[in-house]
C-alpha cells in the first residue's frame, strides 16, 4: 500500500489541482498589458536615444499638473532604483494637448507634445490609449504595460526589474 501511495499519489494530486481550478499561472505583474498592441512609430527610435532603452513614460491630456509630475517624480525613482541597470532605461512625457513641460526640469526627460513634428505621430500613434497613467514601452517600441498615475512605486519597480531581467534587448 505505501508503494502504490508513493507512485500514484503525486498523480492524483496534480490531478486534483488541474480539474479543481488551480492557476499556477496567475497574473503576477501589478500593470496591466496593453491591448491591443501598439507600437510606436520607427522615426521615434531613428530620431532619439529611445530606440535601444525601456522607457517609462507618462501619457496626459493637458498641462502637466500635480498628479501628472507625481507621476513622473515615481517613474525617476523608479529608474534611480534599478541601479547598474539605469542606462537601459529612459523617461518621457507625452502630452496631447498643448506643450510637454513639467514643474522640474530635467535634461534627461523626453517631452513629446503637439508642437513638435515627433511629438504628433507620437501623439497620433497613442491615440487609442486612455491618457493620465504610466507605460512602459521596450526597446522596439511596442506598448509594453500600463499603470494609473498614482502608481506603487515598488510593484511598478517589480516589473520593470523582471522585464530587464529577462530581456536580451536594450
């Protein structure tokens, strides 16, 4: 009996748990995958630094109020806190209406708003996306995840970390 418990048990139980409703592949991210996918216009990656980094970006409406440069204050802590993996990651803001400026100014942040040649086939590209959260985009410029504005800085920094660990690119 204790043979056939220790041969036939492992099987039963496996059996169980798959005809009992077990998911073992659960959602573990914290954002939510884009869909349907969209991918950025090619002219984005030939023209800036973006082509070959994960960027977090912020997508507004309007003028950048207290929320939106919450937002982007998160997507810097979140790129300071990957450590040696900070240069494969770049921050911009998309603003639909009006111009990309924002309370602090930052060099390294990437602004895209209606002004700017760039910034309405950005713009045109993102036109079927809810705007006021935060995205991530890869290397290639496909939409990758999306976040509300107010964002958990340490779940978001979660997923960007096991993105730049299992990518081979940027």
């Amino acid at each position: 009996m204790l043979l056939a418990g220790v041969f036939f048990g492992p099987f039963i139980i496996a059996t169980v748990l798959y005809f009992g409703g077990y998911e073992r592949n659960a959602q573990v991210n914290y954002g939510r995958f884009v869909s349907p996918e969209i991918a950025l216009p090619a002219q984005l990656h030939f023209n800036t630094e973006l082509r070959s980094r994960w960027t977090l970006f912020v997508l507004s409406e309007g003028v950048c109020d207290g929320q939106c440069n919450e937002a982007l204050t998160t997507i810097t802590q979140v790129r300071l806190a990957t450590g040696r993996e900070i240069d494969r990651i770049a921050r911009a803001l998309v603003v639909r209406k009006g111009a990309a400026t924002a309370a602090a100014d930052d060099d390294a942040l990437y602004r895209f708003d209606a002004n700017a040649e760039l910034g309405k086939s950005v713009i045109t590209a993102l036109a079927a996306l809810p705007t006021d959260k935060i995205y991530i985009m890869d290397p290639v410029g496909n939409l990758v995840l999306s976040y509300p504005l107010n964002a958990d800085r340490k779940r978001l920094h979660g997923d960007l970390k096991k993105l730049l660990k299992l990518s081979r690119i940027g």
